[in-house]
C-alpha cells in the first residue's frame, strides 16, 4: 500500500456533510428584554385596544431570548388573562413589542 493510500484512511469524515454549516445558520444570539418607556406602553396599549378577533395582524414580541414576528388572524384576544393568540401562537401582552394592524385585501 502506497504512502498516500494509508493516509487517507486516517483523513477525517463527514459522515453529515453540511451539518457543521447548518449548526452555524441555528445559532441565536441571546438578547435582553428591552424595557418600554411609559410613552410607548400608552401607545401599545391604545392599538391593542384597537385589536379585535379576526383582524389581520403582525405582531413583534419577545419569546425565550429573542424578538420574533409573527402575521396571522387573531384568534382570540383575552384583556382579562392579558393574552392575544395569532392562529396558533399564545403572546402574553407584556412580551408585546410591537404591532400593526394590516388592513383587509
């Protein structure tokens, strides 16, 4: 057996090629809560108030370590336990970032 014959049985494998690549893309940064000055908490409240089941909205909020968006129909819209569920998706109101009412095409 030839020198570079027995080397390459020692030449590492990539039994899942492109898994390394793919780990680096689900990597998430961890970001911190962002606090909401009063200002801003008085115009939230006054456009979750404008919200309503079955109104098309797009909403950004925080969910374990990161800022996510979400677009869909509310489904339900709950003041009492301070919950908006958008299809499928239960956002407490305090993780409410931001959101936009999208208008009926």
């Amino acid at each position: 057996m030839s020198r570079e014959e027995r080397a390459k049985q020692f030449m590492p494998f990539a039994a899942l090629k492109g898994y390394p690549e793919a780990l680096r893309r689900k990597e998430k940064i961890i970001v911190p809560k962002r606090e909401l000055s009063e200002e801003y908490g008085e115009v939230l409240d006054r456009k979750l108030h404008g919200i309503q089941r079955k109104d098309m909205v797009s909403v950004i909020y925080f969910c374990r370590g990161e800022y996510l968006k979400v677009t869909g129909m509310v489904s339900r819209m709950d003041p009492t336990a301070g919950i908006l569920k958008v299809v499928n998706t239960k956002i407490p109101f305090g993780d409410i970032y931001d959101i936009e009412r999208k208008d009926r095409v």
